[in-house]
C-alpha cells in the first residue's frame, strides 16, 4: 500500500479524475437500469436505491467538479490553492444523502401501512445483480485510489457506493423472499433500514469534510514525525508552535525553530533551509513555514499539539 504522504501532486491527479469520471459512468448506468425495474416491480426498497443512485450521480458529478477545481494550483486570489473545493463537495453530497434517506423513509412508511405485493422479482433481482456486480468494481478502484490519494471527495463516494453494494444484496433477498413468502412488509422495512445507513453515512462524510474546513491539525503520527525531522536536523536545538492542516491535496505545516543565538542571520537560513528540505522529502506535497527563534528566550508557547489525544479531548 502507498503512503499517500510520499506520493507526489502530479502522480495522483491522473487517478483522483479517473475515479470522478468512473462514478459517474456507472452511476448513470445504474440509474437507467433501476428505473426500469422499479417500473416493472413496483418495490419500494428498488426505489429506494433508484433514489440514492440519481442523487449519487449529481454528487458524483459534483465530485468531478471539485476534484478538478481542487487540483488547479494556487493563483493570486487563492495563495493557499483550490483544495477546500473537495470538502465542500463533501458537505454538498452529505446534504444529498440525508435528503435521499428522508425522501425514502417516508415513502416507506406509507407502503409500510399499506403493503403492496412485488411484481416480477425476477427482473429486480436480475437488475440488482447487475447493479452489485458494478458497484462492486467500481468500490474496489475508489478503495485503491483513496488510499493512494487521500482524496476526501473521493472517499465520500466510496461511503455512497459501499452502502449501494450492501443495498443491492439486502434488496435481492426482499425481492426474493417477499414474493416467495408474501411478507409485503419486508419490502418497506428494508427500505427503512437502508436510508437510516444513509443517514448514518451522511454525518460521517459531513464531520470529515468539517474537519478540514475547520482546519484540523494533521494525525499525531504525522506531527511526531515533522518534530523528529526537524529535531535531527545538526543545529536545531528544538521546535515548538507546531501548527498543521491539510486541504486534502496540500499540508500546510509551520512551527518555530529554536537555533543557538550566536550564529549569524545567514547560518540560520542554512538550517532552516535544510530542515524544508528533509520535511520536502518526507511530505512531498506540503508547503512549509519555518520561523527562526534563537534558543533560550522565554515567549508563550502553543505546544499542546504535541499532547497525547487523551489530554487534547479533555481525558
């Protein structure tokens, strides 16, 4: 598996849009097919996933958009680059997911307290082995990608389509089982079970994109790992106010680096310069800040980014 860290810009941009334009091909293809067995069936779990797969399309196509912003780079009205475009497609499609989960409770529960028998199962089921099939392949590239690319957008369309795999078996079993055994309630509980895991997708996908919108600091193992560089580096004599974020494309890390106060102005450039260098290397795709404090001065210092996460919660 690829450390992402060490993965550089130019080699995961040509994935992030493979990925975009991946879900949108199969999520078209999904929809047309789902249409026409919902028609013929008339089950309301098959809707469900109509649903959920009309409104991944539209956040998949979002997706495309974002990723292909987020990957533009840095100009003069954004110095800090276009990588907050990906969270903020996250937000867009966590909206439409908690819609889609809504939309599909309530029609459940009107089927729920008016049952209706499912017409011909064997075209659902035909239709939903197909829509698996392809959901399947298609979770398996967004898994390899995500992991090689961290892309947040791209993780939100995994979740999407994670759950329209689970969706697609669970829905084959009511199809199978409600016109075989005439339980026309298995149908809308079904249903009720899937957009209450929309649901539950959408907050997961909403409070990973905050994190980033809200500038949350890097892991604890990332930030150990940039004081340990810069630390090994010969003359430094400490670090502190690290502070660490990331727009998903791009770290940003800056912090103060504590050098011996009777070197010169120029010795200390040298140095600094070095620990960029060393940090360049290990996080390829981060823009890095270092500011000068000579050794031994007493200031305020921010060091609680460093803390275990036990003190940092309040533990």
């Amino acid at each position: 598996m690829a450390d992402r860290a060490s993965v550089p810009l130019s080699a995961r941009a040509p994935m992030m849009r493979l990925a975009t334009r991946a879900a949108v091909a199969v999520a078209a293809l999904l929809i047309a097919a789902k249409l026409a067995a919902w028609v013929a069936t008339g089950s309301v779990a098959l809707l469900s996933t109509l649903v959920d797969s009309t409104l991944d399309a539209a956040a998949s196509v979002i997706n495309l958009l974002a990723v292909r912003s987020s990957l533009q780079p840095a100009d003069r009205e954004h110095r800090f680059g276009h990588g907050k475009a990906e969270p903020l497609a996250g937000l867009g499609q966590s909206a439409f997911i908690a819609g889609s989960a809504l939309f599909v409770i309530v029609e459940a529960g009107q089927r729920l307290f008016a049952p209706e028998p499912v017409r011909r199962s064997g075209i659902g089921i035909a239709v939903m082995a197909l829509s698996a099939a392809l959901t399947l392949l298609l979770v398996y590239f967004q898994r390899r990608v995500v992991r090689e690319t961290g892309s947040i957008a791209i993780r939100a369309d995994k979740a999407h389509y994670t759950g329209d795999l689970l969706m697609n078996l669970a829905v084959i079993v009511s199809l199978a089982l409600g016109e075989r055994l005439g339980w026309a309630a298995l149908d809308p509980l079904l249903a009720i079970v899937i957009a209450l895991s929309l649901l539950w997708s959408s907050a997961r996908i909403a409070r990973s994109s905050m994190d980033v919108l809200m500038d949350r600091e890097m892991p604890d193992e990332a930030r150990a790992r940039i004081v340990e560089i810069s630390r090994a580096e010969p003359g430094v004599r400490n670090v502190h106010d690290l502070r660490t974020r990331s727009t998903g494309a791009v770290e940003f890390i800056q912090f103060h680096l504590e050098l011996d106060p009777d070197i010169t102005l120029r010795q200390a450039h040298v140095i600094s310069d070095a620990v960029e260098a060393r940090l360049r290397a290990a996080f390829p795709n981060s823009e890095i800040i270092v500011h000068q404090d000579p050794a031994g001065i007493d200031e305020p210092r921010a060091d609680f980014e460093l803390d275990p996460p036990a003190r940092r919660a309040g533990g």
